[in-house]
C-alpha cells in the first residue's frame, strides 16, 4: 500500500486505537512544550534574582508567566516553579506512555489484520489463480513482509510524536521570539529539502529490497519442496547459486538503502549544529540586544532540545520509507487478485438424484493456451463407477477439477441433476464430495486430525471406524503414539500405501455422495494397491464415483470407462466390449503388463 492508502487502512480500521495514539501523544507534546516554558522564569530568577517583567521586551505568554508565578511570596517563587515543572513532567510521562503503549498495540493489530486479510484471500482464490502465483511468495507476505507493515506503522506513529512535539517547541520558540524563529524556520526547510534527494533513493531501494523477500521466500520455499530431487540430481550447488544470487541482489539493495539511511543522521546533527550557530549570530547581530538574558537562554535551551527531534524525525523519514516498500508489495498482491474470487451460487446442493452432465464443455487452463476439452459432452449416471482413461494430458484430471468447482469452463454449463453448477454453493458441493489423489497430501498433525479432516463433525468411533474400513487401523496401531502420533511434514514417515490408506480414511469418514479417485493407486506396489483397491471397493457401493485410472486392471469392472484422446471422447463402454472392438482402449489395455 502506498502510504497515504496505508494511514487512511489504519484510520478505518482501527480507529479507537488510532484516535487513543492521537490524543494521547498530542498531550504528551503540548505539555512538553509548556514544561520547557517554565523554564523562563526559573532562568529569570537564577540570572535577573526577581520575576521582574519588562512588559515591552518580552512576549504575552512570558508576561503571563512572570504574572502568574509573582503572585507567590519571592522565597516560594523556585519551588512553586519546580512543583509545577514535575507535576506537568509527571503527567507528560503518563501520557508518553499511554500514547507508546496505544501506539504498539496498534502497529501489531495492524499487522495480524494484514495476516489475516492475506489468509482471508489466500483460501477465497480459486485454485486457477495458485496456476500463476507461487506459493513462497505468498508466505511472505504472511511473515516478513507483515512483519515490516508492523514496523512501519510503528515508525510513522513515532514520527508524528515527534511532528507534534517539534510543532509545540516551535510554538513556544515563536511565543519566545518570533524573529529567531522565523531564522529557524528557514534553515529547517533547506534541510529537508536537501535530504529529500537521499529519502527518495531510500524508497527507491526500499521497493527492490521488499521484491527480494518475495524472491527469496519463493525459491526457499520451492527449495524444500524438491529437496529429494535436487539430492537425486546432486543440484545442490546451482540451488545454491540461485538462492545467493538473489541474496546478493538484496544485499546490494539494503547497502544501498543503509547508506541513505546512515547519511540522514549525521548530516541532520551536522546541519543542526550549523542552524544553531547561524542563529545564535544572528540573534547576536539583530536581536538580542532588545531580549532579556533569561528569555535569550531559554530560547537557546528549548531550540537545543528541539534539534536532536528534528534529526530523530529526518531519520524516520528514511526508515520509514525503507519499510514502504512492504506496504506496496502487499497493496499490488490485493490489487491484482481482486476480481479472481470463485464465483459462487445460492442454491444449497443436496445430493444427485440423476447423475452430472457436461454440455458442450470448453475449457483452457490459460487464455493463451490450447484446449484441454473441446465441444465436450458426458453423462455421469449416479450411483455408478464411471472411469476415466486416457494417455497424460487428455482431460482426466480436468474433469475431476470441473465437477468440484476448481475451475469453471470458458463454454458450456456443468449440470448437477438439473442445476448449473455455476448457480449451486461451492460449500454444500464440497460437503458432498470426498477426493482421493495419487498423491495424498498429509498434514504435520496427528493421525486421528488427518482422519477428522474429512469431517470435522464426526465422532472418536466414526473415525475408528473410517481407518478400520481403509485397512490402515493395522498400521496405526504400530505407530509410536497410535492414532495421536504426529505424522511430521507431507507424513513422510509413512509409506506410499499408508499415505493412501489414511487419504481412503479420510474419505470414507466425509460420508460423500460423489467419490473421485484420481490415480489413486498408481503409484503403489502391488500389495498396497490389492489393499487399497479392496477398502475403495467396499466404500464405493451406492455411490457415484468417479475413477481416473493410469493402471487398467484397477477399472475392469466399472460400469462405464470413458476413453479420452486429446480432450475428446473416442469411445466409451464396459471392459469387456471395449476390449472386443479393438480400438483406442484395446491398445491402452495391451500396451501395459496384466
């Protein structure tokens, strides 16, 4: 997010929180400048020994000062003047602190609203959009990048404590002399004008370092994904070259942004000291002559104390803009992914009663790309096994992806009985619909919350049962802690077929009217597949599934083998007539061993 789209997030986001920083911080500011005022007649008495006021020589607010402490008798004056300096110091503090604290909660609530907006539109994409983006990339704007926006909402909080402080210095430094002021005034602005140049550089670099987080996090990322390829390929050391390479780029860019950022303190304390000076001569030339001693030193005392503010504020100006750049990586993501949610029906699904039809289907992964299904036409009847087979690329997967609402086709309409399935929710669809891939995805949980993970609602017994029923209760029972044993990243302390076997669980304890089973055994041994295919046989009666084979001998006895080429059907039927008519799927069937 730019920043001005950044403040105004925040302002609608949080604005009790906003609106407690505000109030807090800007009395905190107002009574530091009023504390340093009383610094006027404490020097008054110290150097002058009275609050004698000369009324032509000092400002309204000083003679308001002398007024009020000259009621008090001359040998109570100091320590009515220091009561009042640590009560005012006192209640300044309290509310110091209640605007850092405010302004902390703030800065880490914005950055969980960050997270949970990334989650929020991370799980609304539909899967098309995960075709394009990587997956790295997105973590980091969940972590680093967060972790940043949290930094600089920090940062500029600061900075407008500091604005504010600054601005009631400048008040009384008028109040003290509106001549000098005017002096000081002017240098401030050369200042920032030249240091301008340095803070755009900043903000330049500060854009390429953010693109680099999002590099890195996406290579690390891919990185561990294939760690057993790159093992396999001994790719270690050009993983290793990629990695560095946009490591040093990012170096690069934060050396550079250092540098900017390391320039704008000294040359701001080296600029403040020479405003100092500047003043301090012209004071001595023009206009001192006509201001008390004491009035001169305490307006040499709060433009002391105010320097070291500016500074602090020129240097917030640079960081600030160093973490920018994690706002607008951040803003771009949303930007670009705003129209791309899944459109979703109103119509609550409630099971088949007829089958699925596909309907002159057109459907391409990308715009640019060939059709993967063309003029496409299919009856899918309930409560039948209806297999898909077709050599890689002709449409099998994407049939199975069409019918859960993955993607939808460029033409044509999707039927559910009757119902489009643009019209039907996306969620009672779902809720209907178990999916069993070739490669079961396991989570770092536990094995009893792998199994629950097909339905959240089903009892300790149901999925007792659900493991019994998918053969794996034999293995579960030999693990360390049994079904609380967490089964580590992917569950790769499990085999192949005890992957499957807990996905089949899974499945088994959703309940579902429609079962897709995507080259659910192709990859296993013959033992593992017999098992498998035993626990889907039993599980599959009165249901509508949907089997996408790679192995032939797996769909022998399926009511329906559609037999795809090229997104096209060339022909469909049972095993046996298929096999008598020796055509596409005869020549599948000889092609692989029995």
């Amino acid at each position: 997010m730019k920043l001005p789209s950044a403040l105004l997030f925040v302002s609608t986001q949080f604005p009790k929180e906003l609106t407690q920083t505000v109030v807090f911080s800007t009395i905190a500011s107002l009574l530091e400048g009023v504390s340093l005022a009383i610094i006027v007649p404490l020097l008054q008495i110290l150097v002058e020994g009275s609050l004698e006021s000369d009324g032509n020589n000092e400002s309204k607010s000083v003679s308001l000062l002398f007024s009020f402490f000259g009621q008090f008798s001359p040998q109570n004056q100091l320590l009515a003047i220091g009561i009042c300096f640590f009560i005012l110091v006192l209640i300044k503090g309290v509310f110091l602190f209640l605007g850092n604290h405010r302004l902390r909660v703030l800065s880490v609530k914005v950055s969980t609203e960050l997270r949970q907006r990334c989650l929020d539109r991370f799980l609304n994409l539909p899967v098309s959009a995960y075709d394009k983006l990587n997956t790295g990339t997105l973590s980091s704007y969940t972590n680093e990048q967060a972790q940043r926006c949290e930094q600089l909402t920090l940062n500029v909080g600061i900075t407008f404590n500091q604005f504010l402080t600054v601005t009631s210095l400048f008040v009384l430094l008028i109040s003290l002399s509106w001549q000098l002021s005017g002096i000081a005034i002017f240098c401030i602005s050369i200042i920032a004008f030249f240091l301008q140049s340095i803070i755009r550089g900043v903000r330049r670099e500060a854009r390429r370092v953010a693109q680099s987080i999002s590099e890195f996090s996406a290579s690390i990322s891919e990185l561990l994904s294939g760690i057993r390829i790159v093992k396999a390929y001994s790719a270690e050391r050009i993983e290793s070259a990629k990695i560095l390479k946009i490591l040093d780029e990012r170096l690069q860019s934060e050396v550079r942004s250092s540098i900017g950022q390391s320039l704008v303190m000294p040359l701001s304390d080296i600029s403040g000291v020479l405003m100092i000076f500047v003043i301090l001569f012209l004071a001595n030339q023009l206009f001192l002559s006509d201001a008390s001693t004491s009035v001169s030193l305490a307006f040499l005392i709060v433009l002391v104390r105010m320097v070291p503010r500016i500074n602090s504020l020129n240097n917030l100006r640079a960081t600030t803009a160093n973490y920018a750049g994690s706002f607008n990586v951040i803003e771009t993501f949303f930007e670009e992914t705003e129209g791309l949610q899944m459109s979703n029906g109103n119509i609550l699904f409630e099971g088949l009663s007829k089958g699925i039809t596909f309907e002159n289907i057109n459907f391409a992964y990308q715009s640019n790309s060939g059709k993967v299904l063309e003029n496409f036409n299919l009856f899918i009847p309930k409560g039948r096994v209806t297999a898909l087979v077709g050599a890689s690329g002709s449409g099998k997967s994407t049939i199975a992806s069409l019918i859960m609402g993955f993607y939808q086709p460029q033409a044509g309409a999707i039927l559910f009985d009757s119902h489009n399935l643009r019209d039907l929710d996306t969620d009672s669809l779902r809720a209907k619909i178990a999916y069993v891939s070739q490669e079961s995805f396991i989570f770092n949980c536990s094995v009893y919350e792998n199994i629950l993970y097909g339905n959240w609602s089903a009892s300790h017994s149901e999925v007792i049962e659900a493991a019994t029923k998918a053969y794996a209760s034999e293995f579960i029972d030999r693990l360390p802690q049994g079904y609380e044993t967490v089964l580590g990243e992917r569950g790769v302390n499990l085999s192949g077929g005890q992957r499957q076997r807990l996905a089949i669980a899974r499945a088994i304890v959703r309940n579902p009217d429609i079962l897709i089973l995507d080259e659910s055994t192709s990859a296993l041994d013959s033992a593992s597949e017999k098992m498998i295919q035993q626990a889907i046989d039993s599980f599959s009666h009165d249901r509508t599934v949907i089997v996408i084979a790679h192995r032939l001998s797996t769909i022998e006895s399926a009511d329906n083998i559609v037999v795809l080429d090229k997104g096209k059907i060339v022909e469909q039927g049972k095993h046996l007539a298929l096999l008598n008519s020796s055509g596409y799927y005869s020549k599948l069937h000889l092609g692989q061993p029995s």
